[in-house]
C-alpha cells in the first residue's frame, strides 16, 4: 500500500519499514541524486488544503519539519503528492503527525525564497513507485499541538478599510469611533442587536446593526467617544448610504476613547490579536475626536435630578423585582440624594431580591427605576451588586391620588429610541472605580439604623441573614452590615490560655506563650503585597520574591542556545518545534510529557519549553496544568539557573532555594510520569529534581496595645492568618482586595485609638542573640482571622 499507517510498540514501528530503506538527512538533499531506495522523515507542521490540477489530478502539499541531526537554519522541506496517493494522505495526515516519505524524487523549490524552507521539495506519486507512512500522534497530542500553535502564533497582519474607502457587497475590517449607540437589546427574534453609528478621520459616518445570539458576543460600547475594532464586517448600500451588518466570523474589540489612558481592548473573547501598530491607530483616533468631536453625554448624578430629563446615570444595584409581564423594577445608588421625593413601587418583600439589611439602611438613596418591554428581559438577568449604566432614564412628576405632595417618577421607557438601555460595567472601568472610591466616603445618617426596623424586618433579617451575606458586594457589607453583625475578633485554637496584660507579658521571661486581647495601633508593610517573601525551611533564609524583569533576562540568555533536536521526542515526552513569525524568528521547543505513552489532557499535562517568552509562557499555563522552562545541554535537558522559577502552575511561580538546592537531570521526572495517575504537584516536582522549594510567607510587623503597655509582634504565616496562601496573592487582585479589607477591619484608617477594635490572638516570645547581647522577640502563632472579618 502507498499510504500505510505505522504503531510504535516499545520504540518500534509495527508494521517495520522495509530493510533496503535507509533514512536521509535534509541536509544530504540534494537535487541530481538518486532516491529510489532512501526515506526522509519529519513532523507535519502544515497541510495545504486539497485541489485538483488543470489535468484533474489529485494534488495535495504538505510540509514537513526533519527531526534527525538537523541544526540547521533550514529545518523544513515542501512535500508535492500527486494523484490517489494526495487523496488518501489528505484522509488521514494531520499536523503533528510523523511522516516517514520513501521513493521520492527531488526538484528545486520555485518558492524557496518566499517560503523560507529548503531549496528542493520532494514529489511522489503511486505511479512513480513512492511510498509514505505515517505515524499518527495519540488524538490529545493533535489538542496539544493545536493548542499550543494558537497560543504561540503570531497573529497575522489585518488590513483595515476607512469608511470612505466602503464598497457594497465587501466584507471588511475597520476601525471608527462611536458617534451613537443604542446598547444590546432583544430583537424581535431572539438573538440580541445593537446598533452603532461610527466615524473617521474621513468624516464618512457608517451605521452598523449587529446581530448575535450571545449577548456577551457584541461589542462593549459605554459611551460616545469610545473606539470600536470590527473583523469581518459584511458592507451593504441601502438608500444611497452604506451600512454594517455583522457576518460569518465577525469580532470586535472596544476601547475608551479618552486621550490618555490605557490602550486595553475590551472584549468577551480568549483569542484576538492586537499588534503593536494597532495602538497607534487607537492614539490617533483618540486625538482626532477630542478635537473634532462633541462626546460629553448627558450624564447627571440622582443629586442633579429634576423632573422632565432624559439622562444617563452611572450606578449600583441593590435590589430588583418583577412588578409585571411588562415592567421590571431597579433599586439602584450613586451614593448622593435625589432632591425631590421619589416614586417608591409597592412590590411583596418575598418578590424584591436583595440583602434586606442593605436597602433598609440605604432607603433614603436608593430610588426606583421601571424598566418596560424589551429592557425587562436584560434587567431580570442583571446581578446584585453589579454597577450599571442606564441610558435615556425619563424623571416624571406626578402625585398620588390622596396626596398633594408630588414626588418624582423615574422610567426606562421600552424601545431603543435615543439610545435608551441598560449596559453593565466592568470593576475595571474607570467610572466605576471612582464612584466605588465615592460609595465608600458616603456616611449614612444615624436615624438608618437597626432601631427604626419592625419587629417583622427584624425577624425576616436574621433569618436570611447567612444566605444574603454571600450576595453582598465586600465594600457594601464591610461598611454597612458587619458593624451589626460581628465583633472584631479573631478565633483561635488554645482555649485553656486566659488573657494576660501586655506589661506582663513585657516583664516576663521567654520563651512562653500568651493569649491576649489587644487593639492593632499600626502595621507594617502599608503595602501590604511587600509583605509577601520566599523562605527556604531548611537553611530558614528568607529572600524577596524575584520580579519579572529578571524572568524575562534570564530567558533570553538561554534563548541563545539552540534547542538539541537529540533531545527531542524520548520514550517519556513528544517535542515539537515552532518557529515565530515575528523578525527575530525565534525557535520554540515544546516537550510534552506523556504517560503509558500517551499525552493527557491539557489540564493533567506537565510540559517543558524552550526558547519561549516570560509572556509565552504565562499563555501556556493558562492551558495546561504544569510548565517548567529547560534549556538543552549536550546530553539532556536541564533546569535554568534557579533565579527564574523552576515551575510555574497556574498563575503561581516555584522557586528553589539556590543554597539547599542539587539540581538533578529532568529524565528524574519520567518516574512521575510512570506512576499510575501523576498529579505533577509542586513538591513533588522539586523533590525528583533535587530543588529545596522555597515557601511563599507573609512577614509583617504588629505593633499591640492594650491600655497596660505596647509590644511589636511579628507575623510569620503561609496561609493561616489571612486564609489565604501566599503564594497567590501577588498574581490575584481578589485576594489582594480581601487583604486590604481584612487589615482594613483589624487596624481601620483615620480612627483613634479609642475607636480600634478588639482582637484577640496569641503571640509567643522568643531569644534572639545578637553578639552578646540577647533581644526578646514576639510571635503570632496559632491564629486564624475569623471568617466574619473576611
């Protein structure tokens, strides 16, 4: 058979190639020789979709990588297969696979220049007596390649048409500021639309009506001004006036127009490309509509409100309800009082979602807003909590029945006339951090207390109280709910130890240990993520953690050195070489390691990488489970120098201790890779590599007082104290935030010392001599911020 598919069984081909065959270099390829009796072998790294020739001849091109002693700048070679050997080989060929190409004849290569690759292609034919065979890669290594060739690409280089460059019946890719936008709604189908109306430097505006079954699909416009990046818009001339609508493949990136800040693309997407000289494009355009456009919105704080406007408000939501098949209500915030008494919707208490704590206390700002017919399905979605934009709320005066006295309705009319609609805004978003920043300064009055409650709000308070807390934004409930509901204390295991004065505790002996009861005056770091530092428990050294800087220099020293293709593909992992397509055209080396001679899926896989980027490679751990950067030597991979980590899981890097540590060969890991279900942990790792890990730690300094005296207390913990492990909080703003919120509850900003709260925890005193001078020391120990704090 001309096409043959081969098995590798305990490192041999089943079937086994034919004995006359003898296996040729790319190197030794040279045009004017005689291949009838030599084989090459490579990797598909790209497959040409199949065609016919103008005879009607099958024809299918394929390229392949050599894997044998090739050093090489040249490591590639075109394969041209002619008749039903093209149509068979297009069946069953996939990139990644191993190709062994027997019987060939060699010509020189018209597209050597443009293409990069080896001056001759091989062509073969059933006809001409040729012969390939394949060797096909576990289906999780073709996932595996895949993916790893999509992370590490190079996006390709996109041409965008102005708007006064539009042809009818062209599908394009564009650039354009947001002159009007109606935000996404349900359409009379069900898929959601939006509508947005773009322009240029060339002043040619274009309206484009997008269309998509996934709301989060369309693009994140939040005001006039912003900057839009469409892919694949299809162009259409209606009345003389070109128009967008969304086609196969359509994507789009948003920015915030305002001059100055960051370039960062908005999108719901996991895979786009932004290259470099886009971001000037974004600049520019930025310049153009500061000076050319009016994009202020008509945007009002609930303080600036009066009756008959249309305005759009930035705010937060604390409670909904539906009211009827129609109409949908908002309890929504911005932190300041509407001047005028306001609509207040009657709905049951069982039908209003929302901690019931939090709208009792901010009833004097919050206000209702109805929202009607298309808007109701997109509001009964929206979660507690979520900052929001309304577009085009309609304030109405009117006055009950039975009263004189007006209030102020406020109504988010259906239909998308004016742009009216409700958008979502990110915790990133510029506006919502400063109103967030606003929410937290707001002081509420003393009558918004607990004391006004009904026995029947108190009842129904305290019931849901432990399923509410979990819906409660932190910042709210920090400010607004725990001052009711906890103590600031902190739990601890020992409870056989009474309290003890701090002045005793200074006029005592040590080592002891002590339970007490004091107040946080002042800790150190302020800032708090330099807290954070690696310790090795076996010499007790601590060191900072490394920046990225220093990753990324010792990445390119090794980059230096080519990867060994010796080394490539062993009995316990399978390699495949990228080649960037950016200028430098760095060489990319992955080796995946398998298990009973097969690859795992991504997240179960532990791969190593040479060559790649400190960027490349944070891309790589968001796939796969384990990374661990190698660089060739003669005779196997190794580790780099310990000041790079020698693991990286997640978005957490693993360091070893340079003084403890014995690096042994990386072939050490293929006795994990041999165990029935390898997990790849961390200590694992270290400990067949010969790495002594260093531990991630918080170190801080508390300085305690408790009316008898002070003490400094010090703060050696890895996850204990603030329940969450060190070794995540520098690469998680969540955990940073909950940080900052808990040394925020222990020791509150701008307070006296009178107004502290309480905490208890114990501390334990120990010698440290310094020459001949001996020093008493204080330790936390055995303490656990309660989970109320946090």
């Amino acid at each position: 058979m001309p096409v043959q598919l081969l098995k590798i069984i305990k490192g041999k081909s089943e079937p086994p190639l034919p004995s006359h065959l003898q296996r040729e270099d790319l190197k030794h390829l040279h045009a004017g020789l005689d291949y009838t009796n030599k084989y090459f072998q490579g990797v598909v790294i790209l497959s040409y979709p199949q065609t016919k020739l103008g005879d009607g001849t099958d024809f299918l091109k394929i390229v392949l990588q050599g894997t044998y002693n090739s050093c090489a700048r040249i490591d590639s070679i075109n394969i041209l297969i002619y008749g039903k050997m093209a149509d068979d080989c297009a069946k069953v060929i996939r990139n990644g696979d191993t190709c062994i190409v027997a019987g060939f004849k060699l010509a020189k290569s018209p597209t050597a220049r443009e293409d990069g690759r080896h001056g001759c292609h091989l062509e073969v034919s059933e006809e001409a007596g040729s012969a390939i065979y394949v060797r096909g890669c576990p289906f999780f290594f073709y996932f595996l390649i895949n993916s790893f060739i999509k992370i590490l690409s190079v996006a390709p280089k996109y041409v965008y048409t102005p708007l006064n460059h539009l042809k009818d019946g062209t599908v394009v890719n564009l650039y354009g500021i947001v002159k009007f936008f109606k935000p996404p709604y349900v359409s009379k189908g069900t898929d959601y639309c939006s509508v947005v109306t773009l322009v240029d430097q060339s002043q040619v505006k274009l309206t484009c009506t997008l269309f998509s079954g996934n709301l989060d699909s369309l693009p994140k416009i939040y005001k006039i001004g912003d900057i839009v990046r469409f892919h694949r818009i299809k162009i259409r001339e209606y009345n003389g006036q070109m128009q967008g609508i969304t086609s196969s493949g359509f994507a789009s990136l948003t920015f915030d127009g305002t001059v100055g800040t960051p370039v960062v693309p908005r999108t719901s997407s996991k895979a786009y490309t932004f290259m470099d000289e886009e971001e000037k494009t974004v600049e520019e355009l930025r310049i153009w509509a500061a000076s050319n456009l009016s994009i202020s919105g008509p945007a009002a704080k609930l303080s600036g409100v009066r009756p008959m406007l249309f305005f759009d408000l930035t705010c937060q939501l604390v409670g909904k309800a539906k009211v009827d098949g129609s109409s949908f209500l908002l309890k929504v915030w911005d932190g300041t009082k509407c001047p005028y008494p306001t609509w207040r919707i009657p709905v049951e208490a069982r039908d209003l979602e929302g901690e019931k704590i939090l709208l009792h206390r901010l009833r004097n700002l919050t206000v209702d807003i109805l929202a009607y017919d298309n808007h109701v399905q997109l509001a009964k979605s929206l979660k507690i909590g979520s900052f929001l934009r309304i577009y085009s709320i309609h304030t109405k005066q009117a006055s009950d029945k039975n009263e004189d006295v007006s209030h102020v309705e406020f109504h988010l009319h259906g239909g998308t006339c004016y742009g009216r609609g409700i958008g979502v805004l990110p915790e990133s978003h510029p506006d919502v951090k400063e109103l967030k920043t606003f929410l937290e300064s707001v002081e509420l009055a003393d009558s918004q207390s607990m004391d006004s409650m009904s026995s029947l709000e108190l009842d129904s308070t305290y019931n849901s109280i432990a399923v509410a807390v979990l819906h409660i934004p932190n910042m709210l409930f920090n400010r607004y709910v725990w001052p009711f509901f906890c103590c600031f204390a902190v739990l601890t295991d020992h409870q056989d130890l009474s309290n003890t004065e701090l002045k005793t505790i200074r006029n005592s002996r040590a080592p002891q240990q002590y339970r007490i009861r004091a107040k946080l005056k002042t800790f150190k770091p302020q800032k708090l993520y330099q807290s954070v530092k690696l310790h090795c428990s076996k010499c007790n050294s601590l060191q900072e953690v490394p920046n990225g800087d220093a990753f990324d220099l010792i990445l390119q020293e090794c980059a230096v050195t080519p990867s060994n293709p010796e080394l490539h593909s062993t009995s316990w992992y399978e390699s495949v070489t990228w080649t960037t397509q950016d200028q430098k055209q760095r060489k990319i080396t992955i080796h995946f390691v398998k298990h009973d001679e097969m690859l795992l899926y991504p997240e179960d896989t532990l791969l190593m990488i040479e060559g790649g980027t400190s960027k490349e490679i944070w891309k790589l751990t968001r796939r796969f489970k384990c990374v661990i950067p190698v660089r060739s030597t003669e005779n196997d991979l190794e580790l780099l120098d310990l000041s790079a980590p020698f693991l990286l899981q997640g978005k957490v890097k693993y360091y070893g201790c340079k003084q403890c540590s014995t690096p042994k060969p990386i072939k050490n890991l293929s006795s994990l890779a041999a165990e029935p279900r390898p997990s790849w942990e961390p200590t694992e790792i270290a400990q067949v590599l010969g790495i002594e890990p260093l531990q991630y730690v918080f170190i801080m300094k508390f300085t305690l007082v408790d009316g008898t005296g002070a003490l400094n207390a010090y703060l050696f913990d890895y996850e204990k104290f603030f329940q969450i492990p060190a070794s995540e909080i520098l690469s998680n703003n969540f955990l940073q935030q909950k940080m900052q919120m808990t040394m925020n509850t222990l020791c509150p900003p701008g307070r006296k010392l009178d107004d502290l709260p309480w905490l208890e925890c114990f501390i334990k005193s120990y010698n440290i001599t310094d020459g001949n001078k001996q020093q008493v020391y204080y330790q936390i120990f055995d303490t656990t911020v309660a989970e109320d704090v946090v």
